[in-house]
C-alpha cells in the first residue's frame, strides 16, 4: 500500500494521465537525432509537422499550481491525522533512548511531567500521592491497556470517549449512548406497566454504578468537563484539554484538583494548613490538607460516658467506650454483677412480681424499671365474640353470651357459625365454587383450600429465552431460575449471571499480558489478550540482548561440546533449539484441522566428528587422511600384495585386514617350477614352498637290444650318470651279435649298446 502522500497528487501533483505520457514520449536522442523526420511525438508515435503551440497563459498555470498544493495539504493532512489516530499501543520512537524505554526523557516522560507539575510545585516534589491518578495516565500510552469493555476494541487518541465518575474506566461514546439506551429500554419492558412512563437509571458497564436518564452522554467532553470535544494534540495526554482540572477534591476540604486535564481519580490534597491535634491541646502546626489529622501522643483525659472513668488513650478524635468492668444493679435493683462500663443497663431473669394498682393481681413483667403497667383486666371487657361489653370486676371471668360467633374466618368471605367461644375459630367448611389460579378452570371445592390445576404456564419469563412451565401460574411469572450462559464478548468465558434480556454484562475478568521473559506485565481486559502486543521490557533475554516479542533468533555461537567417542569439540552453529517439521502430525485430509504445530524446535544431536585423521590401509599400500567418526584402517582398494602360503604368488584380494579368522587367500594354483631335466612330468602337488618331490614316476623304454621292455624310474633316469645310464638301459639278455677279437676270436656278451 503506498503511504498517504502517494495516494493523490502522486507525490508531486501529477496526474496519471501525465504519467502516461511521459512514459509514451520517444527518448532524447531520438527526438534530437540529426536527420531525424520532423514531426510531433504523441502518445501514438510521429506525427505530422505541426506548428509549435502556443505558450498557455499565466492564470491557468496558477489555477493549476493551487490545485497541486491543496492536494497535497490534504494529503499531509490525511497523514498526520492517520498518526494520530493510531491506538494508544503505537508509541513515539522517542520514548527509546539507547535501546531502553525513557519515560522521564521521552515525549511520554515530558507529557507527564507537564500534567505533574502544578502538583509537584505543591509537594516540594513528592509524587507519592500520584501513584494512583499517574497510573491512569500511563496507561494512555501503554500498549492496549485502553479497551472498550463494550466492544472490546481499542480506545484510539481521537474518538469520542466517556468515563465513569466512579470506576473512571473509558467507553467509546457511541458504545456508552447505545448500552445506556438498551439498558433503560430492557428495564421499562419488563417493569413498567405503561411502557417507557418511569425513568429507570443505567448502569455503568463496569462498576455498575447508576446513572439517571439525564446523565445519559450525548457529547464528547473533556475528562474537566470544561471543553466539548478536545482536539487531539500529541504533546497532550489524550482526551484531555490541557487546562487545570479543578475539581473538588474528595474528601471535600474546600480545595480543588492542580492537575491538569486529567484522567481517573484526582490525587490527595497537596495544600498546606495549620491544624490543631485531634484532642486540641498542642499549638496548631502546617500539615499536608489530605493529612492533616495528627496526634500529639498526650494523654486524653476527658470523661466516659460512664460517668465513672475517664480516657487513658493518647489524643485521639473520639474515646471508645469504657474497657473497665464495674459492679452494676439489673433495672429492677433486685440483683448486682460485674458488668462493662460501656453496658451499664442490663435486666435480670426475675419476675417483677409487684402489685398491680387494682390490688388483686402482681405484674408479670420480666426485670422493669418505672411503674408497674396497669392491670390488663381493669379495663373495659367483652365476652369472646366481642358482642357483649362487661363491667365486671377483674377477679370475675366475662362468660360467652351465648350468640353465633359470627368473627370473620381465615377464608376471609366467610364467618364463625358456633356459639360465642373462647380461643380461635376453626376453618372454614363451607363447599364454594373455586376459581383455579390462572382462571381456566372452576370447581365445587371447600373453602380453606387453594384450587391449583395441572396446566403448566406457556408464556415466556422476562428472559425472553425461557418458559415458565409452573403449575397454574396466574401470570406473574417469576425472573428465570437458569443460568444465562451465553459466551462473553472475551470470547473465554460465560456470563455467570441469571438468565437476563439484553446484552451481557462485560467480562470482569482480567488478563496478564507478559512479554517474553515475563519480567513485565501488563493487565487488560479479558479477550484482548489476542490482539494486544506484549509490554515492551527493559531486562534482558536469556540471550546477551534485550527482552524482545517472539521467540529469540537462532543461535550463532559455535556448540563446542565435546564430541562423544574423542576428544575433538563440535564445530556446528548450536542446535540446541532447531525448528524442525513435525512428524506426528498426520492429517486424514484438508478437512481436518491439525492438533498439533507443523513445526517443533527440538534439540538436534552433534554430527559426527569431521576431523580428519591420517590413517595407514589394511595393507599399508597408502597414508589418507580419515574423518574422526570413521577413525580406524581402511581398505584402499588396490590388491593385497602380501606373498601367499606357497612363497610363489602373491594375494590377489582387495586390500583388507589379516586377523586369525581373515587370512590372505589359499593358494589354488598347480605346481610352475621347473623340473630337472630330463624330466617330463609336471609336479604333481599343487603349488608348494620348496623344492618339489622326487619324480616317482616310470619311464618305459627299450633296452640296448631292443628286445625288451625296461621301466626305470624317472628319478634315477634323469639324474644318472653317462655309465648309471647304460647300466639302466640293459636288459642282462645275451647279446645277439658276436664280437670278434684281434686274435680273431669269438665271444658273446650280454645286452650292449653293440646290439643296438
């Protein structure tokens, strides 16, 4: 929303359709670009050349520049009666003085301060009178201590008040005219039997004070009452007129009110005066007028009104009865007690017991002083049913004449039909027709007794809201016996009152506003807890800041709490108060209204240490660095490397920790090392340290001869000699071929490398 000196005039006067047009104009450097077609810009673009136009006289622009400077006189005006008709919960930025609130510095403290000082003057600066009347005051500039208890709204600076002369609370003045004609209409509708012919008072809202019809407020004065409708000027307190109030001071001391203009009570009365003390013995001295009753401690002396003793209080206004106890006569003198002075007439349990003046009978009066009252039976007498007069003596008894009785009997419309009897007649007998009590229906009934019928009441009792329901009502229906119940205008509470026509009285109860750390308190009527702002406070928060409204800002110091499992401190901002969403709350549907907050501030736990740490792998392939949560060795992924069981290969797993039950992999390969040579089978264990087994294995060969078959042992085949060879490869068969000697001789060997 713009601010009220934008709303007309647009600031400079101005209007829209000017702003329009200043917003279709081309730019500068296109209205002055050399070359550029000459023509007219409009709001539609160029136009055609046209001639320049002529200049507009002066009248019209001064008609204009009036037009521009009444607008904005109306707006300033607008702005600053928007000011001040802000509640009394706004105040001026100048009651705060260095981040605390000034009352005595403030435009608040210098408001008082003027209202104060006429009275201060008085005092020699002593304001302990002022306790009362400053408080009013100050609730003028407190934060909704000012509310309507008709209404329950605020009481701004510039609407039409009325105040109580008793309770001195503040009531919108439409609000008072209205419940105040409410009140007498209720009233007169259920009293008055010619509706609106009596002047019925009303009642304050309050204090229930009364009020006669003419009191009824039809202008809004001032709190004097000297001025109808004060104007709203900010360097006075409010609804005030800013001239001396004097009036009457209560007690009336002849004195009136130095204050000026004033809300709630006047103060004591500041004038000085010579007084005497209260038992008028010691010279006068000045005393304040409001205490001016003061004892000069001397001893009373003056006489009681026991005749007997006399005051020993010190000086003092008027003696109390004698406190001593005497020995004091009963009224008749026939006994002696102890008795209070204060009580010295008091009467005994005796019969009095004198002769009576006819000399035949004694008086029967209980302890008496005086003479004794005259014989009762001396006087003029009759007999029973009063018809007869008698003159007899008053030792004689008169005697029943013997006539009907004829005294009138309890029905009333009936009489005794006995003879002239002595004591009371008996009831009624007679059988008449009856009238019920709401008269809807007769019958022939004795006369003693009352005719009810079982027809219940249909009308409405003076509540309007319920029906009578008694029995044979005969139209006086009794004031409602229910509860009214309706709910107040606080919106917390119900009306305790009986059952009533109209408006409920307002809520009496009261609210204690505190601000956040609850050092302040502030008191308003029930059910403006909802709107009213908490009391501004001076002391501080639980945090190194000032008391402030809502909750306090997030935390930004560092949580340094000590990590759990090291010795590290948490580096995060402090979560001890996080908002975070509300998991509880499920909700079926839009429908259903959430009992619980969607957000809750909770404590968060501190994150798991980031510190890093250097750490070796499992295998110790590489140095990293570890966050401190996670401290510990750690597989870096590359193979494990160490050197298997057999001695020849190496583990190919991913690098991890060797522990008795997480040992590096079994070796799965066959045997890879060579063999002797000569040999050529391959190991026949798997892979093994060391050197592999002798080759147990047979090679099947020919022998020399080639006649048979040998099977000799790899071993001993691949490591023989050139001659250990030979010798295998033999069959010790004869040899085939005959082997001639020099001398030409014959001979025959054994199986030979000759046969082969």
């Amino acid at each position: 929303m713009e601010p009220a000196w934008r709303q007309q005039g647009r600031g400079r006067g101005r209007s829209s359709q000017e702003g329009q047009s200043e917003r279709s104009r081309p730019p500068q450097k296109e209205r002055d670009r050399p070359g550029a077609p000459a023509g007219v810009w409009g709001p539609g673009g160029r136009t055609k050349p046209t001639a320049p136009p002529d200049p507009p006289p002066a009248a019209s622009v001064q008609s204009k520049f009036e037009e521009i400077r009444k607008s904005n006189q109306a707006a300033a005006q607008r702005l600053v009666e928007s000011q001040l008709s802000s509640s009394s919960d706004e105040e001026d930025d100048d009651d705060l003085d260095d981040g605390e609130i000034d009352h005595k510095g403030g435009k608040t403290g210098k408001i008082l301060a003027s209202t104060f000082t006429t009275y201060t003057n008085q005092t020699g600066g002593d304001a302990a009178g002022l306790a009362r009347t400053g408080q009013y005051v100050s609730d003028l500039f407190q934060s909704g201590a000012l509310t309507c208890l008709i209404c329950i709204a605020s009481v701004k600076r510039t609407q039409p008040v009325w105040s109580c002369s008793s309770c001195f609370s503040l009531f919108h003045l439409p609000c008072i005219q209205k419940w105040a004609r409410d009140s007498v209409f209720l009233v007169s509708s259920v009293t008055d039997e010619d509706f609106g012919q009596k002047q019925h008072p009303w009642p304050c809202p309050k204090c229930r004070a009364e009020y006669p019809p003419s009191a009824t407020p039809n202008r809004y004065m001032c709190y004097c009452g000297k001025l109808q409708d004060p104007p709203a000027d900010p360097w006075l307190a409010p609804h005030s007129c800013g001239s001396v109030c004097q009036k009457e001071l209560k007690p009336s001391c002849g004195h009136t009110c130095l204050l000026l203009c004033h809300p709630g009570p006047c103060p004591p009365c500041p004038k000085m005066v010579s007084v005497s003390c209260m038992c008028s013995k010691a010279k006068p001295l000045p005393r304040r007028c409001s205490n001016k009753a003061w004892s000069c401690q001397q001893q009373c002396g003056k006489l009681l009104p026991c005749k007997q003793h006399s005051c020993t209080r010190p000086c003092h206004t008027e003696c109390s009865p004698c406190p001593r106890v005497s020995v004091q006569k009963c009224v008749c003198g026939r006994e002696k007690a102890e008795r209070p002075c204060a009580s010295p007439q008091w009467n005994c349990q005796q019969v009095c017991g004198s002769l009576l003046s006819c000399g035949n009978h004694t008086c029967e009066v209980v302890c008496h002083d005086g003479v004794c009252p005259p014989c009762p039976r001396s006087v003029s007498r009759t007999c029973p049913c009063g018809k007869t007069k008698s003159s007899l003596p008053c030792t004689e008894e008169v005697s029943p004449c013997g006539d009907t009785c004829d005294r009138p009997l309890s029905c009333g419309e009936h009489t005794c039909s006995m003879r002239c009897h002595r004591g009371s007649c008996e009831t009624c007998r007679q059988e008449v027709e009856k009238e019920c009590r709401c008269g809807k229906y007769r019958k022939r009934m004795p006369c003693h007794k009352e005719y009810l019928c079982d027809s219940k009441c249909p009308k409405t009792r003076s509540c309007q809201r319920h029906q009578c329901r008694r029995k044979c009502c005969p139209g006086n229906c009794p004031p409602c016996d229910q509860s009214c119940g309706r709910t107040l205008g606080c919106r917390n509470h119900k009306c305790p009152s009986g059952c009533h026509q109209g408006s409920c009285y307002p809520c009496p109860e009261s609210v204690e506003v505190r601000c956040t750390c609850g050092s302040t308190v502030l008191v308003i009527p029930c059910g403006r807890e909802r709107t009213t702002k908490p009391p501004r406070c001076k002391e501080s928060c639980r945090e190194p800041h000032r008391c402030h409204p809502g909750p306090c800002p997030p935390c930004r110091q560092t949580c340094l709490l000590a990590l759990p499992g090291c010795s590290h401190t948490c580096p995060q901002p402090c979560h001890d108060l996080v908002l975070v969403k509300n998991s509880h709350v499920q909700l079926a549907g839009p429908w259903e209204q959430p009992t619980e907050p969607a957000f809750v501030k909770k404590a968060l736990p501190c994150p798991p240490c980031q510190v890093p740490i250097p750490t070796t792998c499992f295998g110790e392939h590489e140095v990293s660095p570890v966050p401190c949560h996670r401290q510990g060795r750690f597989s870096c992924g590359r193979p494990c490397g160490r050197p298997l069981t057999c001695g020849n290969h190496d583990c190919s797993r991913e690098c991890h920790l060797v522990t008795n039950g997480n040992k590096c992999e079994v070796c799965e390969e066959s045997c890879s090392k060579p063999r002797p040579a000569g040999c050529p089978h391959s190991c026949p264990l798997p892979c093994h340290p060391g050197d592999c087994p002798r080759c147990s294995q047979m090679i099947r060969q020919r022998c020399h001869c080639k006649i048979s078959m040998l099977y000799v042992e790899c071993t001993k085949l691949t490591s023989a000699d050139e001659q250990t060879k030979v010798e295998l490869g033999s069959c010790n068969n004869q040899c085939p071929k005959e082997v001639r000697t020099v001398d030409m001789q014959t001979f025959t060997l054994k199986c030979c490398l000759q046969g082969q």
